[in-house]
DNA sequence: TGGATACTACGTCATAAGAA
DNA sequence: TTCTTATGACGTAGTATCCA
C-alpha cells in the first residue's frame, strides 16, 4: 500500500508529492507537471449550455422548421472571445505565448503588409479598388476580393526624379495592376495611370521593374470615363450628396471590417495553433505520468523470487 | 471524366465588449 | 451614451479528393 500526500501544489512551484511505501520509507517525488494547468478544451460553462443549444435547436428545426435566427444569434454571440481565453490561460500557465495584441503588431510590421496608417479619405476607384489618403500623404490601395496581404497596397510618393511639372510621380506598388486605372485624390487632383512606364524616371523604373506608374495632376476640364469622383467631405448639400457620403462611409466600414474579419481569422488560426501545441505538451507530460507512475509501482512492489 | 462532398478563405451582418 | 473593434454565424466561391 502507498499513501500519497500532496504538497507544494501551489501555482508556480513545481509539485512535490510524500510518497509513503510499505516499509515505512517516505519518498519525495516531483511530478513533471510544474503547475495545476487548466485544461484548454476547459470553457466557461455557458458554452457548453451553448452547444446544447445548439445540437438542441438544429434537431428542432428539423422537425419544427425554421428557428427564430435572432435568439439563436443571441444564444450564440455570448461566447467569450478565444482571444480572452488565451491570453487567460497565458497569464496563468508558463509557456502559452499570448496573442499579440494590436500595438505589437503595428510595431513589428510583416515584410509583405503595406502599412496601415489611419486614413484620412477613402476613394473608389472605377475598378472597384480603394484608395486612402493618410494624413502622411501615403496613398493605399486596396483590392476587394484579394487577400490581406496583396490587397492593400502602399503608394510611395516620389517627388524627387524629374515628374513633370506640376505631376507627382506615384510608385504603384500593386503586384498585379490590370487595365488602365484612374483615380482621384482630394485637393482637386487627378491621379492617372501612366501607359507606360516610360515617363517614370529610368532610375525608378529600375528600381521597381515594371510597376506602373501614376501621376497627380491639375484634373482636365472633362472627366474620364468610367471615374468614379468620390465627394469631399464636409460639403455636403444636396440628397444626392448625402447618400453618396452614406454609401462612402458604409464602404469605409465595410472595407474596415473586411480587414478585421481578415485578422480575426489571422489570430484565430494562431490561437487553434496554440492549443494544438498545448495538446502535444500535455500528452508528452501525459506519457511521463504515466511512466513515473510504473515506476513507483516498481518500486513499491519488489519482485519477490 | 463528371458529380458529390469536404475543406478553406472570404465578405458581410449582427452584436458583445471596451474605449472615449 | 456613442463609437469602434472583435468575433461568431452564415452564405458563397474556389479547390481538392473521392467514387461510380
């Protein structure tokens, strides 16, 4: 028979349990598992009442019909974010790592993510392409439909060169750019793609291979086809001006939102990653366990010949 | 080879949670 | 209180895999 007290359970300290064997002799064994960790399938209890939910109203709305769609959103949105969840656990268990929160990652920009300054103006181009104005002056395109990472594109501005006068030359760093495109940007300027490349300065185009390139200009007194001019804002009148600032700032929240959804996946994926690492951990420590366990029993029951 | 199914990524909507 | 952000849910499109 053994009798095993535990202590040093504490959180932090690595557990120390007072194995009793037969003959009298106490052992100190250190467990491999360092702290009382929580499990991470461990929810708050209210999703597992959601998932009954769940299971429950699919089942009902098979034999019933259709569910009221509201109160199932309502019974599913009040899950706590993955995000909390994590970084909980991280705080309490050595070794999560915790999921970067917004700061860090605007500081450690990816190589291949144009940098997100806080726009001051959205356009839509006739392509159906955005383009922000920062406060900086960058200008930032991005694609609808194409991914994070090639849909939002930085421009540089290049006023050094030999633009033309009265032109500033604009690096495209678009990756794909098809078809002439031609957009606006605020201050009664007209940003028009170059056919050809040929009116960048050479050392540019060297620079940048075969990115297009655009010009701001004074605007023509005729507008282009197929140019889609966004109002400015602040000098709003008409109804027809209203609606469109409505339309602009919903495409503002949407394209916001897209970007959200876009990094709420990006983080998601880490988080389901974590705890995938977290799995393999707890079944390595898992194993150890269960070898320290043989172990002991070896020891507490001798082979008698 | 073509249809069925699974998987993945995306965009959008609704809404909780937090910030201002 | 209002605004912004984060995220679950849902529908859709593209791609991969399987099977007759």
């Amino acid at each position: 028979m053994v009798s095993v007290a535990g202590s040093g359970t504490g959180r932090g300290s690595p557990a120390v349990t007072l194995v009793q064997l037969p003959s009298g002799q106490t052992v100190h064994v250190q467990g491999v598992i360092q702290t009382p960790q929580p499990s991470v399938i461990q929810s708050p209890q209210i999703q597992t009442v959601q998932v009954a939910t769940i299971a429950e109203t699919d089942e009902s709305a098979e034999s019933e019909g259709v569910i009221d769609s509201h109160k199932r959103r309502e019974i599913l949105s009040r899950r706590p974010s993955y995000r909390k969840i994590l970084n909980e656990l991280s705080s309490d268990v050595h070794g999560v790592p915790k999921i970067e929160e917004e700061k860090s990652e605007e500081e450690g920009t990816p190589p291949n993510i144009a940098t997100m300054a806080v726009p001051t103006s959205i356009y839509q181009t006739s392509t159906g392409q955005y383009i922000a104005i920062a406060q900086g002056g960058a200008i930032q395109i991005s694609n609808p439909g194409s991914d994070g990472v090639q849909g939002l594109q930085a421009l540089t501005m290049t006023n050094s060169g030999a633009p033309p006068p009265g032109a500033t030359i604009v690096q495209y760093a678009a990756q794909s750019a098809d078809g002439t495109q031609q957009f606006f940007v605020p201050g009664s300027q007209v940003v028009v793609q170059d056919e050809e490349t040929e009116l960048a300065p050479s050392h540019m185009a060297a620079a940048t291979g075969d990115m297009p390139t655009y010009q701001i200009r004074a605007p023509t007194t005729a507008l282009p086809q197929g140019v889609v001019m966004a109002a400015s804002p602040g000098s709003l009148h008409s109804p027809q001006q209203l609606a469109e600032e409505a339309t602009r700032k919903r495409e503002l929240r949407l394209m916001k939102n897209r970007e959200a959804a876009k990094e709420c996946r990006r983080r998601k994926k880490e988080y389901v990653k974590c705890l995938e690492s977290r799995v393999a951990v707890l079944e390595v420590q898992n194993k150890k366990l269960i070898e320290e366990l043989e172990t002991l029993k070896d020891i507490c029951s001798p082979k008698t010949d």
